[in-house]
C-alpha cells in the first residue's frame, strides 16, 4: 500500500532506557537491547539516584550511608553497560539525580532520543501509573514514544511468546491515528503484520444492523493506514466488541500473540476523577507484550468514535 508521505518520517535511532535496577526495569533492559539490535539503533541507559531530599556523595552531600546504595548503582550501571557492549550495540551511561520523571524528560530533550523504555513493576503497575508516577508524567509529556514494559510483558517475553504481529489499537481520533505510522515502522523492522483494531460497545454486538457495522469500520482502518503518512503492507483490519475497551484490547493481543501493542494518546492529563483509571494504563499493566504510547496534543471534538484510548 502506497501512501502519501506527510509529517515527519519515523526513525529510532537513538533510544533512552530508564532504569531503577527492579526487576520491571531488567526487563525493560531485555526488551531495549531487543530494540537496539533489530533497529540498529544506540542505547543511553539512565539511572536517577533519587533518595528522599539526600544527594549524591560526589556532589559534598553529608549522608555518608548513602555512599554504598551510590556506588551500588554506579556499578550496576557499568554492569548494564558491558552487556549492552557484548551485545554489539552501541552505548553510554548517565548517573543523573532530580526528580526522575524530569531528569527523563529532560535527557529524552537534551540527547534527542528517539525512543524511550521503561518498565512498570508488577506490585504497584495500575496505581503507579495512575496517580501521577514517574511513568505518567513521562508517557504524557515525553517528546517521542515510549515503549513500556509491563508485568505481563515480561513474563511472556521470558517465555518467548513475542512473535506475532504489532498491534494498532485505534479511536480514529484526527490526530493519534498517526501513531499508525510508528506501527508500521516496527513492522518493518521486525517482519511482523499490522493488525488496526477498533473496539465497539458490546451494545451494538446484537444490533440489527451489526452486519454492517464491521464493514463501516474495516473501511474507516483502512483509510487510516492510507492517510498514516507512510508505505506499509496491507494491514489486518479487525473489529472486537466490548464493555470495557482496554480488556478487549488485551484479549486481543493474547489471542494473536501479538509482539507489540501501539496506542495514540493525548498528552492532556490521562487521569479522570470520574473513572477508575485511564484506558491506556490498564492495557500497559494488563498487555501480554510492551506497549508503544504515541503522545499528540489533544484538540477537542476531533474523535470520530466513541472508544477513547
């Protein structure tokens, strides 16, 4: 499928991990060295040391305990490094200190990445990355995507059940429909189909006129690929039903295996106090594989379906 190309090219050529040493972030790192080796693209590998309001001993801090936890994480950095380096792929390291959501922000400006990684620990996910977390803020207001790996993730990706295809998980809104193209991007590089997914109410599952609704649908995903900006093959166009979208999302992506799921988000607060949480943090805690969150400004009244990312 040959499509006009409009907008800015997706390119990863520079990718930023962001790591706390959990067990969320050592997969994050699997799945970053996964990225750079397929991509061919150069790792930065970040660490924020960030206790309380105590600061670093080279910086003349007084909290000489502290000493050893530093040197701990300088270590374990260096030790990230020389398996980044074996791998065959090119990097550098940063012992940063702040707040860690803007020392990222700041280090995904001032590097000019091209893609960020987190992970999201499996005891804490959905309410970290709700109630304005590290993850939040920088899935928000991160310039570029970002690839997060959640609890799910890792297990799968541990399991070697990533081999399916990218997923685009799609509202039609006007402007995240572009994220289509970073869909296409991994497709490339990886080999993998793209599947564009919609999710309807499970209301209109019964309708009378249900039989034409998946064909209403399937032409509005292919005009998306079509005006995406890109050239990609011809994608999988699917229609699922559901109650609660991100569910629906998630059962989809189980069902083909799939190896990544792409979102287009807005970058207004994805936190609303009339609902328990937001759409797109329950699929990054819930997704049998990372998730790709494309940050876009919101522009109101531009949705041309009901099922909100």
């Amino acid at each position: 499928m040959r499509t006009p190309m409009t907008g800015s090219v997706t390119s990863f050529k520079s990718v930023l991990l962001a790591t706390d040493f959990s067990a969320a972030s050592d997969a994050a790192f699997q799945a970053a060295l996964g990225v750079c080796t397929e991509l061919g693209a150069s790792l930065v590998i970040l660490h924020v040391f960030n206790y309380a309001d105590a600061v670093p001993p080279e910086t003349g801090g007084q909290l000489v305990e502290l000493d050893s936890i530093y040197q701990s994480a300088r270590d374990s950095l260096a030790g990230l490094f020389r398996v980044t380096r074996q791998a065959g792929v090119t990097c550098a390291t940063i012992m940063g200190s702040g707040i860690p959501s803007e020392r990222i922000l700041k280090t995904i400006t001032s590097k000019k990445i091209d893609l960020a990684i987190l992970g999201t620990n499996a005891l804490h996910g959905f309410e970290r990355l709700v109630f304005g977390s590290t993850a939040e803020a920088v899935l928000r207001k991160a310039l570029c995507p970002v690839l997060t790996v959640g609890p799910q993730a890792s297990d799968a990706a541990r399991a070697g059940q990533l081999n399916g295809p990218v997923v685009f998980a799609t509202d039609f809104h006007l402007k995240t429909t572009y994220a289509v193209r970073d869909a296409a991007f991994f497709c490339k590089a990886t080999g993998s189909p793209l599947h564009c997914l919609h999710v309807l109410p499970r209301t209109l599952e019964d309708c009378n006129r249900s039989h034409i609704i998946p064909q209403i649908m399937t032409e509005a995903l292919q005009l998306v690929a079509i005006e995406s900006g890109t050239t990609i093959d011809p994608p999988v166009c699917a229609i699922t039903y559901g109650s609660e979208i991100s569910n629906a999302v998630v059962e989809y992506a189980k069902q083909q295996k799939a190896r990544l799921i792409v979102l287009g988000v807005r970058q207004a607060s994805m936190v609303a106090s009339h609902i328990p949480g937001h759409i797109a943090y329950r699929i990054i805690t819930e997704a049998p594989c990372p998730v790709l969150t494309v940050a876009f400004a919101s522009q109101p009244h531009a949705t041309l379906a009901a099922a909100c990312l």
